[in-house]
C-alpha cells in the first residue's frame, strides 16, 4: 500500500475534526460526556494547520498527524487513523517514515557540527600555540626554556 503524508490544508480541516470525532468519542463520552459544542470548540482550538499534514493511502486520506519541530526535538503530539483504515499498517509506516526523516535530520544536524568542528580546531590550536586561550603570566617560564631544559636532562 502507498502510504505518504502531505501538508495540511484549509479544506482538511473537516477531514482531520470528522476522524478525530470517530476515533476519540468514545473515550470522551466515557470520560467526560459528548457535548457537540464544547467538543467542536476543543478541536478548533488544538488543530493546528501549520503542524499538520494528512495522511493518504493509494492517495486517498485516511488519518492525519500533528507535529511540533524545532531544533531538538520532534513532538507528536496527535496521530489519528480512520477506524475502518485501521489494522493495516498504515500507522507503522507513518511511524517508520517519521523516524526516518528524523533520523536524516539528525545525520544532516551531526554533519554540520562535524564541519564547524573541522573548521574550528586550527583556529583553535593557532590561538592555543600563540597562547591566546587563558590569561598569560609573565612569570611563567618560557615554552622554549622548558624545551632546552628537558632536552638536556634526557641526553644526561
């Protein structure tokens, strides 16, 4: 089955309510009671265009999800499947699809730190040899003293 993930648009918005609806009112009436009008209110409330994107099985929708992304973390905060849709292996090829675009992130973020490392430790060490790193203490004996000196106590 082809399963993929898009944005999600103006026109989902009754999709992703209609499939939250089905698969969580049973749960919320056994809870706290259906009330149409405090449940539509809620949803309004927690949907979030920008964070969601449809799910679409032989490019049909069947579910969506709602992440939140930022540098450190990805947080799914909602992942919703139509019930006659589910048992299928849709969710796990979300998950799986998910977990590898994260994983991919993670190589891209690990290799830009691995440049600016690179591009780092000459600087680094020239700053070092030049003794910029800490505050110098004229007292201290010269690198080139401390050199002779341990070159003569090992040739003695």
């Amino acid at each position: 089955m082809n399963i993929s993930l898009r944005p999600a648009c103006d026109e989902d918005f009754a999709f992703a309510r209609d499939v939250y609806f089905a698969t969580m009112r049973w749960i919320i009436e056994s809870l706290f009671g259906w009330d149409q009008v405090r449940e539509e209110e809620n949803f309004a409330r927690f949907f979030k265009l920008d964070e969601a994107r449809i799910i679409t099985a032989e490019g049909q929708n069947v579910g969506w999800i709602q992440e939140q992304v930022d540098d450190t973390s990805i947080n799914l905060g909602s992942f919703y499947v139509m019930q006659e849709m589910q048992r299928r292996g849709i969710g796990t090829q979300v998950l799986r699809t998910l977990l590898a675009h994260a994983a991919d992130q993670l190589e891209l973020r690990l290799a830009k730190a691995r440049g600016q490392v690179d591009q780092l430790t000459p600087s680094l060490l020239a700053r070092a040899f030049a003794g910029q790193l800490v505050p110098q203490d004229p007292d201290d004996e010269p690198a080139s003293k401390l050199l002779e000196r341990l070159n003569r106590s090992h040739t003695s």
